[in-house]
C-alpha cells in the first residue's frame, strides 16, 4: 500500500512538473483569472447587485468556464503519452495502470484547484467591501473544485481513446456540454413539454448543473458529492478499460 | 531468466506472433533478427508486459508476466523502439523520475542516476530538455533509463538504431559487458552487430521463429559455408573450371575473376561445411602456380537472405 501511493505520489509530481515546464500552466491560470475577473464584475454585476454574496455573479459562470478550460487541461494526459510513445514506458514501469491513471488524474486536479484557489482575490474583495457567509463561500469552492475534477475525468477517457489532442478536446467538450445541458433550465423547460417528469428528473439527475447549483448555495449535500465522486470514479475506471483494450490488440 | 512458451499474438485476424518458445539465461545475450514486421517488438512488447499475449506463457525470473507483473517487471529494463522519453523533462528529470518509480531513493538514486550518466555518456546534456536533444542523445538517455535500476533483465529494442559508427561501437561494448552478468534480448537490423555482440540468434520471419542457435551455427546454414576460393596463375578459366568441377565433392563452380595472367575461382562443396574441400583443391592443385587459396566462413546476411525471402521471390529465383 505504501508503494502505491509513493508511485502515485511520483507521477503526480511528475505530471504536475510538466505543467509548469511548459506555458500551458500559465496561460491557463491567466485566462482563467481574466475570464473569472471579467464576467464577475462586467457579466455578473457583481457592484450593481449589492450584496455580499459570491455565488450567482462568480460561481455562475464556472460550469461554462470549465466546459472549455477543463478539456485543455486534460487533453493531453493520454493523447501525448500515446504519440510520443512513452505510454509504452510508463505502462512497463513497475507500477500498476491505476496508479499511473490516478497519479496523472490527481495532478490535473490540483493544478485546476491551484488556479481556483488563484481567484482569491474575489473573496477578499467580497469580505472588504461586507460581510458575506464564507462557509456559503467555502463550500461553493468545494463544489467548483469538484465539479472541475468531474470534467477533468471525462478528459481523462477522450484523452485516451485517441493520439490527437484536438481531437480529445472536442470530445470532451461535446461531452461536457452535454452534461450541462441536461441541467440548464431552458432545455430542462423543452424537454418537460416532451416527456413526463419522471424522465425529466432522471435528465437533470445527471447534469452537473443540478449538483452544483446546491454546492454554490452553501448546501453541502452528500448526494451532489457522492455524484461528482461517483463520476469521477467511473470515469476513471472506464479510461483504465480503455487504455487495457488499446493493448488488447 | 527469461522463458517464453508457445507464445502468440493476434491483431484483428493477423497472427502477429505464432507460436514462439525459447529460453535466455544469465549470461546470454540473445539477438533478435528478422525483416520489418517479422513480429520482433511484439514480442519484446509482451515480454516486458506492454502487450498481454494472445496465447502461450511468459516468465521472467521465475515471475509471470501476466499474473505477477509488477514483480516480473522489476526486474527488467527496457528500451522501447525509437526510444521515447518525456519531452517536457530534461535528462536529469527524467533519469531521477525514472529511479523514482523504481523504487529508489535518496542516496541511492542520485548514485544510479549519476552512474547512468556516466555509462552512457551524458554528462555534456544533463540539464537540456529532452525535446532539444539530437537523435543520438535521445536515444542514449532512454537506454540510460532501462539499466538504472541494474537489472536483472534487458530488452533492448533495436539500441542502436540512429547512433553513429563510434556510438554503436560504445553501445555493442556495453551490452556485451553487461551480457555477462544479466540475460539480454536485443533487436537489430544490422547483422554484424550479431557477431560482434550474441552469444546466440534467433531469426524470426512472419511471426514464426526460423532459425536459433550461436552467430556460428547460423553461419553454417549458409551455401557460402566451407566454400574455397582460389587464385592461380598461368592457366585460363575453361581449364581450371573443368578440372575443379571433376573434384567429387564439388558441387559447382564460379568463375569470379579472369585476368590476363590470372582466375580466380570458387568452388562450392557439396556438404556445408565439412572443411575438407580445400585439401582436395590443394591436392588437385599440385604444380600449378597458386597465388591464394582460402576457405570462406558463411554468411549470415546469405543466410539471413534466403530463410526471410518472401515466397514469391524465393519462386521467381529457381
């Protein structure tokens, strides 16, 4: 057990190391900044609505953010292992695919929690200018990160079922946005003039959105959780039945 | 160490590799020939536990590869074909990432790094990133990677593959030194490396292993083996060629060159390899002015040639 999470601990340091080594990590954490900054007090009208609260003008946004950002992220966790041909390497290295996967897993999602943790800012502005529920504040966070991580697993899998990084990027992003829509009330209102409700609460159940919107309330509901958990895991697991069927031949 | 059983490996409804066995052990080196998609990196794939095998059994020290994987794959080093390393890293990055993940630590794994860089001369590169090497540093660093944890285990998948002259020249003395101490599989296309480096080679052809045994025995297989060559003066090439061919185990006879005063010709036995054709030609050559006189050695790029021919060529060629 200890030398699973030394190995794991070695890929992520490793994963993490090759963020930074190349402008991908900063451009990300730029752009990230920028569009955080922007929509919070251009979009959201942060100022005009006067109240100490974070979560409709910054934490809106994040879903949408994420569906482009995320992908970019975790494009190349497997595509560029597979085109350079050190897949073949690391998978006769010995540690078991597992720990490969959720060492490279892990360290996309600490560098998206970097990034998220870079909006600072934004709560200290918040705390000067009144006195908002930091808890409410904290757990939107939390949920964010989480959120991000549940994108970040989908990459993991389009990453791996292909050599090219355009390509993964638009599969997960296809496949993100799908995750959105199902919760993004405009379609929830078409699809409850089509199906009975029934159907319609088994759509959203699998939406991001319907999990988020309670996180960034401040509701830290086991099940919204559970569910980005559970996806997390799934994910996961299908990107290791992925990656053994690769070498299934 | 290394024990391969009725091995095989089926893409789709092509049989990449059909039913190999061999074994290596400590102290062989074993080289792996074959044309381009004869299934050589297949094989080496499955042995080091990249590709599982279709059908049949792999055990390296005793561990197998597919049910005990991780401790089978301890102890083997590998250099992939091409030889991949993680672009974003430099050298000394991605040798201590590599130490790491086998297992070292602190001391000892600045002392595996530092021996490595020094083994395969890495000295002058050490804190470049891995994408700006030349194809020959790279190449060195992967093979760097695969003997850092002093395996027990080597397959080596064409190492020296895009060296130049004097690199292959270090690279054939590394691993003929290490073949002391270790088993080691490598792959080549260069058939002098085989003399120079194995103490046994297996051919491989589509799949199937078509040839196995030391450089010498294979050497044997070729027509070339235990032909003699000889150079006379004062006599023309109708004369000579007459008379070499009436000696009983003589199977033909070449004209290789005629000169005004000189042929040279050569005479190939009928058995391979018996070695006494050249005292007959001796003999028969009594009070003839003989300028040379020598037995060939087979060919192993003869021999390599004709057991790896496609069908068809080898139809046309009859």
């Amino acid at each position: 057990m200890n030398s699973s999470f030394a190995n794991i601990k070695t890929i992520t340091k490793r994963e993490l190391g090759a963020y930074f080594s190349s402008p991908i990590a900063y451009v990300f954490i730029v752009i990230f900044l920028l569009l955080c900054g922007f929509f919070t007090f251009f979009v959201g009208g942060f100022f005009e609505r006067r109240e100490a609260s974070l979560g409709l003008p910054f934490f809106e946004w994040h879903p949408w953010f994420y569906l482009f950002l995320v992908p970019a992220v975790g494009m190349r966790l497997w595509a560029e292992e597979r085109r350079v041909g050190t897949l073949e390497l690391l998978l006769t290295m010995p540690i078991t695919a597992w720990q490969a996967i959720v060492g490279k897993f892990l360290a996309s999602w600490l560098f998206l929690g970097l990034a998220l943790l870079l909006t600072f800012p934004v709560v200290l502005t918040v705390n000067y200018l009144g006195h908002p529920d930091n808890g409410v504040i904290f757990t939107a966070y939390v949920g964010s990160w989480l959120m991000a991580g549940a994108y970040l697993a989908v990459s993991c899998i389009t990453s791996a079922l292909t050599r090219s990084q355009v390509v993964s990027f638009i599969l997960s992003v296809v496949i993100c946005l799908f995750l959105i829509l199902a919760g993004f009330p405009p379609v929830i209102n078409f699809l409850q003039q089509m199906a009975n409700t029934h159907l319609v609460d088994l759509v959203t159940q699998f939406s991001v959105m319907t999990h988020f919107q309670g996180l960034q309330r401040g509701v830290l509901d086991s099940r919204d959780v559970l569910f980005f958990l559970s996806m997390i895991g799934f994910s996961l697991f299908t990107t290791s039945v992925i990656l053994r069927t690769h070498r299934a031949g | 160490m290394i024990k391969v059983q009725n091995l095989a490996k089926v893409f789709g409804t092509k049989r990449a590799v059909d039913d190999i066995s061999f074994t290596v052990e400590r102290g062989e080196v074993l080289g792996f020939l074959g044309p381009n998609g004869a299934g050589k990196s297949t094989t080496m794939r499955m042995i080091t536990g990249f590709l599982p095998p279709s059908a049949g059994k792999i055990a390296v020290g005793g561990y197998d590869i597919v049910d005990a994987s991780i401790q089978a794959r301890r102890l083997i080093g590998y250099l992939p074909e091409n030889a991949p390393a993680y672009t974003d890293m430099t050298v000394h990055g991605f040798l201590t990432f590599c130490a790491e993940i086998r297992g070292l630590s602190g001391d000892a794994r600045k002392r595996a790094v530092d021996k490595v860089v020094e083994t395969c001369f890495l000295g002058a590169v050490l804190h470049q990133s891995v994408e700006t090497l030349s194809k020959g540093y790279r190449h060195r660093t992967c093979f760097a990677q695969s003997i850092i944890h002093d395996p027990d285990v080597l397959v080596l998948d064409e190492p020296t593959d895009g060296l130049d002259p004097n690199q292959k020249h270090e690279v054939r003395q590394l691993i003929r030194r290490m073949g002391q101490t270790k088993a080691i599989i490598f792959s080549t296309h260069i058939l002098e490396e085989v003399d120079a480096v194995c103490s046994r080679a297996i051919i491989i052809d589509r799949g199937r292993i078509v040839a196995n045994g030391t450089p010498q025995e294979l050497r044997q297989k070729s027509e070339w083996a235990g032909a003699v060559t000889i150079r006379v003066s004062g006599i023309d090439a109708a004369t000579l060629s007459g008379k070499l061919s009436h000696l009983p185990t003589v199977k033909r006879t070449t004209i290789l060159k005629e000169e005004a005063t000189q042929v040279t010709a050569r005479v190939f036995p009928k058995t391979n390899g018996n070695g006494t054709l050249a005292s007959s030609v001796a003999d028969l050559a009594k009070g003839w002015v003989v300028e040379e006189l020598h037995t060939e050695e087979g060919r192993l790029d003869e021999v390599f040639h004709t057991i790896t021919m496609p069908d068809t060529v080898r139809e046309e060629t009859k």
